[in-house]
C-alpha cells in the first residue's frame, strides 16, 4: 500500500517538483544562512543562497521531474537558457520581496519565506510551460 502510494506520487509532476524544491530550497537556506550569520546583508546572501539552489533545482529537474521532456544538443542547450531565465524571474522576485521586507522592517528571514513562495509558484508555471513543454 505505501510503496503504491509513494509510485502514485511519483508519477504526478508536481509532487517531483516539490520535491526538488525541497531540495533546492534547503540548498538555498543553508546559503543565505550561513552568509547572515557571517554578516553578508540580506539582499546579496539572498541572491547567492537563491544561485545555489538554482544548481541543485536544475541537476533533478531536468534528471528526475522532467525527465521526459528533457531534451539533448542544441535543444538542450536552449532548454538550460530557458531554466536560467524562469530562475532569473525567480531571483527578481525573491530580491524584491527580501528588499521590500527588509525596508519595510521585517525579519530577513520571514521575507525569504514570503519571497520562497511566490517564487515558487511563479517558477514552476513557467518550468510547466515553458522551459519544459
């Protein structure tokens, strides 16, 4: 019965990518941890935590949640610039909610949290339908 369940979970796209996520997201925090508490503002440790999880975001993305779609050659190539625009989207919006947090005197951290959600809405519709259609 789990071992159906978790086959069952497997399959559907948006749980891998959760996953991945997950994954990409503790990349991420350990990042833009560890730069805080090194005294790296928040901006700029939230951008390289960001980068780091856009490296483990790609490596299982384009193995394990979209791996049907993942192409080779050239087409890949133009895939992985796709990947890195939708993730230049997502650091656009995860910098301005940090900014936009920290300006207006919220905890870096409870801004990151914010900006992990909206960016990972906003990223995986354009993964979905774009990057990997």
């Amino acid at each position: 019965m789990i071992a159906r369940a978790a086959n069952l979970v497997w399959r559907i796209t948006y749980a891998r990518y959760i996953m991945a996520s997950a994954l990409a997201l503790a990349a991420d925090l350990s990042v833009f941890m560890a730069l805080l508490q090194i005294g790296i503002h928040a901006i700029p440790a939230s951008m390289a935590g960001y980068c780091a999880g856009l490296v483990v975001h790609w490596m299982i993305s384009s193995r394990l949640v979209f791996a049907e779609q993942a192409l080779s050659g050239r087409e890949r190539t133009r895939q992985k610039a796709l990947f890195f625009v939708s993730t230049l989207i997502g650091l656009a919006i995860t910098s301005l909610i940090v900014g936009l947090g920290t300006h207006l005197g919220l905890d870096p951290r409870l801004a990151k949290l914010v900006a992990v959600g909206i960016s990972f809405q906003t990223t995986y519709m354009l993964r979905r339908s774009v990057v990997f259609a």
